[in-house]
C-alpha cells in the first residue's frame, strides 16, 4: 500500500520508519525545502518515546544530542534573592527515562533513520486533496493517488485544514505565548539556564551541549487572544517587546537579539481539541491531530507514540483505515485526553501570575532542591498523578510478522 505523510519534523519520520518496516510504500512531502535546521527549541522525549527511540535503534544517537542542561538560575521581580534549582533532581521526579534535546536534532535524528528506505520529498506541499479516493494534488502541479494520506505536519496542519476545515473550529487557548529565538551566547552559558520570572511573564536564555549560540525563550501570559498570523514575524516581533518592556535582568539585550535573529519562533500555547482526527483515507498524527499545547503538554513524547501507534494499528489491520484508524484513535485516546488536562493546569502555573505565585514558585524550588530524589518521585506521586503522565503509558507490542514480511515469509522483528 502506498501512503503519503505530510511533514518531515517528529511525527513524520517516526512513522514512515514504521510503516516501512511493516511493508508499505511510503513517501515523506515536506513545505521546507531541506531537512528544517533553523535553530529549534530544546524538547523532552519521556520514558514511553525513549522506549520507541531505543526501538528504532536511535537510542545512543539521541543520548548523545542531549542538551546536557542541568541547573536553573531564575532571578524574581521584586526580590533580591535568585532560585537555583538542579534541574535533573526535579526530572528524575517526574520520569524514569528521559532525555532533553533539541528538536532539530532530534527531527535529524529520526529523518536518517529511515531515509534510504523512505522517499523523501522536499519544497513541495498539498495543495488539494480527496479523503475520499487519496487523489493528492500538490503545490508543484504533481498529482497522484495514494492509499492513505497522513497529516503530520504540526499545529498549524495544512492537511487538517483541506480535509476537516478551519483551524478555528478546532484550536483552544489555554492563556499563554511562548516565544524562542537563536541568540549569541553572551552569558557563557554550559549546561545550565538563567532567567527571571514577573507577574504574567518569564524570560530565559540557555545553552546546550555542542551548540555554538544559545535559546532566549520567552512565556507570557495575556487576559484574551492576541491578534497576529501565524506567519506574520513583523507583529510577532512586535507583539514580544510589547509585553516584555521593563523586565529587568538580560531581558533588554535579548530582545534586541530575538529582533535580529533569522531562527525565531513565536506561537499560542494552543490545544486541538477534535472528536476525531481520521476521515476517509485520511488521518492525523502528532500537533496536526492533538496538540495538548506547546511546552506544556509533553506534545512531543506524544506525538512519538501517536506515529508508533497508528503504524502498528495500519499493520496489524491491514492497512484498512476503517479498522485502523478507530483502533489508533482508541489506543491513543486516554494518552491524549490526561495529556490536555495536564496542559490546562501547567499553562496556568508556568508563568507566575502574582507577587504570591512567585514566592509560591520559590518555596515549591527550595523543597525540590533540598528532598532526596527518591522521596521527591515519592511526594510527586502520591500528589499528582498528571505529573508522570507519560510513565504510566504501557506501550502495546504490534505482531513482528507483518506487511511484506508476512508476504515473503520472513520475519521482521521491530
């Protein structure tokens, strides 16, 4: 069977590995006309995503690529005193297995992985699309017919809006901004962060492991919806200095840095909220289908299992989408669904929103810096239960023998 996948970043590639190793015939088309190494921000991969990686036979690559940030330094607004908390104890709290890595390096990563056995198709894009039949017409004039058509290509999904509609109809704002940008790493930063938290807004900056430059990263929190396009920079720009005019500490400079940087991100911390993500020949993966949030939701551990997930559902029903996607949607619900909850509630606590909350977030540090790590996880599980979410997703075992191995006769063990 043949499938096309829409969008080259994490989704993408983790399931185009898969369904090549099952049998199918797939092609990769990614809008970016190389592999995107535009800077990036830092993303964690938790224990369940770590397992896929490992299955992937990636697992030392990505250990590898680990940003190596261990320590926060956060000043406050108001008070003299800076929090220093050790980052890896806090970590260790809430995941078993983890690894902090860029997300360029990461996408890198898992496009190699599979790339001499996958079709890769880049500067191209879909331009209109038949859930229907699978007929695909693309950006360059191409049409073809596949199968199954796959979007994966982020919050802000072409493929979502071709065959589901406006993104309007189906995005939730949970109260907050997040801006990053590639900056010159003027503080010497290595193996750490600093940063300083207001009322409503928090601004950092941190280096990583082999990275010449560093992150300026921005969270704000604002009473109502920004009004900007997604693709508009100009008032992206503009719109951070705004809410960041006065902060303190190394806020200045860096906004100046985020001014002139070619690698900058801005966006909503959105979540998708849709009842279902698969219609006809067609189905989503990843932020196209149910982003929880950016930065708050785990969105990229989810959309690792997400991809796992529905290549081994396609495999273990043959390639039948009204079989398959139900059982995706199905194995993947209950992960979704804590995940969005747990979003909510993080967007809210992120960025302290009072003089209280930030005293609040001090004395919440200096406990976690001072329990020994094993009675933090301790603490943390008998209070939440949200907070090592992604621990507690069991991983389903898809039948070794399948696609075109089951066609040849031979085995092919994941």
């Amino acid at each position: 069977m043949r499938v096309l996948i829409s969008g080259a970043s994490v989704a993408g590639p983790v399931l185009a590995y898969w369904l090549n190793r099952y049998g199918f015939t797939v092609t990769v088309v990614e809008r970016a006309p190389a592999l995107r190494k535009a800077g990036g921000h830092a993303i964690d991969l938790f224990r369940p995503a770590m397992d896929i990686v490992e299955r992937m036979g990636v697992l030392d690559r990505v250990l590898a690529a680990r940003t190596g940030t261990e320590h926060l330094t956060m000043y406050r607004e108001g008070f003299a005193r800076p929090i220093d908390l050790e980052i890896t104890r806090v970590l260790a709290a809430v995941s078993d297995r983890h690894a902090e890595i860029m997300r360029d390096d990461l996408s890198e990563i898992l496009y190699e992985a599979a790339r001499g056995d996958v079709e890769y198709v880049f500067g191209d894009s879909i331009a209109a699309l038949s859930a229907r039949t699978g007929e695909v017409r693309f950006d360059s004039g191409r049409e073809d017919r596949y199968d199954l058509v796959v979007g994966a290509d982020g919050l802000h999904s072409n493929v979502r809006r071709l065959v589901f509609g406006p993104e309007s109809r189906y995005t939730t704002w949970i109260g907050a901004y997040l801006a990053v940008a590639s900056v010159p790493n003027h503080l010497g930063l290595d193996g750490r962060m600093e940063g300083i938290a207001g009322a409503g807004r928090m601004a950092g900056m941190y280096g990583a492991a082999r990275m010449d430059d560093a992150r300026a990263l921005f969270l704000f929190r604002t009473p109502r919806p920004l009004t900007y396009h997604h693709r508009d920079v100009a008032t992206q720009r503009r719109l951070l200095r705004e809410h960041f005019t006065g902060l303190g500490w190394q806020v200045p400079r860096l906004l100046a840095e985020a001014e002139r940087s070619p690698a900058f991100y801005f966006d909503s911390i959105t979540q998708l909220r849709l009842d279902t993500w698969s219609r006809d020949r067609v189905t989503l993966a990843g932020d196209a289908g149910y982003c929880p949030g950016p930065a708050v939701g785990g969105s990229t551990s989810l959309a690792v299992v997400g991809a796992y997930v529905l290549a081994g559902e396609l495999a273990l029903h043959g390639g039948d989408p009204a079989r398959a996607y139900p059982a995706y949607e199905a194995a993947i619900g209950h992960y979704v669904r804590r995940s969005r909850a747990f979003a909510v509630k993080a967007a809210r606590r992120l960025v302290p929103g009072s003089r209280l909350d930030l005293a609040a977030l001090a004395g919440a540090a200096w406990l976690a810096g001072r329990l020994p790590t094993g009675l933090t996880r301790a603490v943390v599980k008998l209070g939440s239960k949200g907070v090592r979410l992604h621990d507690s997703i069991a991983l389903k075992d898809y039948p070794a023998l399948t696609g075109a191995a089951a066609r040849s006769g031979t085995t092919s063990r994941p």
